[in-house]
C-alpha cells in the first residue's frame, strides 16, 4: 500500500493534557479538603455498601470512594476479586457470594456502586438478586452487557473465557414479550 493511501492516525491529546490527568491520580488531596468534605456530607445509616471497580481496575482504584463512604457511617466493602476483566465465571461467582454474605452478614440490604464495567455488573447482580439489593448507584456506565446490544455477533465472549453470555439473557420468569 503506498503512504498516500494509508489512514490518518488520530490526533492525541496534548501531552500537559494527559501529564495533569496523570498527576491528578497520584497527587493526594490537599489537607482537609476530605474532612470538610466529610463535614458537610449527610450522615450514613449503616447499612452495608459493595463498591465495584471499573475495567482493569481493582479495589485500589475505588478506595478513596469506600474511604469517604466509611467516613459517612456505611459498612462498605471492596469487591475483592482482583483486577475487574469482566464479566468471567469467576467474577460472576465471586460477587454473588459476595453479595450474599455481605447481605446475610448485616441482615440488611445491600447498596452497590459500581464504576463503568462494575456497574454493568452490578445491574445485572441486582436484576439477578432484587431481595438482597437496597439500591444500585452506577458511575460512568453503560447500560448492557456487549452480549446484549446489537455488536453482539462481532464480540465471541466463549474463545475469551469469558462468561458474560450467562448474564446476556434475564431469567425466563422475567422476560418481558417481544414487542411488534
């Protein structure tokens, strides 16, 4: 192919640009900045809080969010499944046991958070468990499993590993009838 025809490469984001997001993630917060925050947030009631991360990020990424939850009075937990590479058996295992004990543990519902691939996640776990779910709170994330939209076809989840079809479909008694 002669370089006349080849594509043009996307442009980048100016490099201060990806240097000050970078900084953004390692500079911690200026002093008392977290405290007076803490101040002015309403109180929690305790009930129990599951923070899910968002893809290739475990629960280092989500801990300032569970530090400023605990801070308000809930009882949160991290999710614990290492790094969050979708929707795997063991991801989906892990956080329905997971879900279980936090619930059967405070004999209380259960909040859970989750930030973009996590809150996939978390909708579905909630869909999956509604008598265990308090509320679903999701971050910057997309309504569907890639199983379920359209590009489906184009994405074999099975030569992954994955197990994200296990999700794809809701339960039989949930179905809702096809509309014409």
């Amino acid at each position: 192919m002669p370089p006349d025809s080849l594509p043009e490469k996307p442009k980048l984001p100016p490099l201060h640009h990806t240097l000050l997001s970078a900084a953004a993630h390692l500079v911690p917060p200026r002093p008392g900045m977290v405290a007076s925050a803490l101040k002015a947030a309403p109180r929690g009631d305790g009930h129990p809080v599951i923070v899910l991360p968002s893809f290739l990020r475990g629960d280092g990424h989500t801990a300032p969010l569970r530090r400023f939850l605990a801070g308000c009075g809930y009882a949160v937990e991290g999710w614990g499944l290492g790094t969050n590479l979708g929707p795997t058996a063991a991801v989906l295992d892990g956080i329905e046991t997971l879900l279980a004990t936090v619930h059967r543990r405070h004999g209380r519902k259960v909040t859970l958070i989750g930030h973009s691939l996590g809150g996939v996640i978390a909708r579905e776990l909630a869909k999956r468990h509604p008598g265990e779910v308090r509320q679903l709170l999701v971050l910057a994330s997309p309504i569907r499993l890639p199983t379920a939209s359209s590009c489906s076809r184009s994405i074999d989840c099975s030569r992954a590993g994955t197990a994200s079809t296990r999700w794809a479909r809701p339960p039989s008694s949930t179905r809702r009838p096809k509309c014409r």
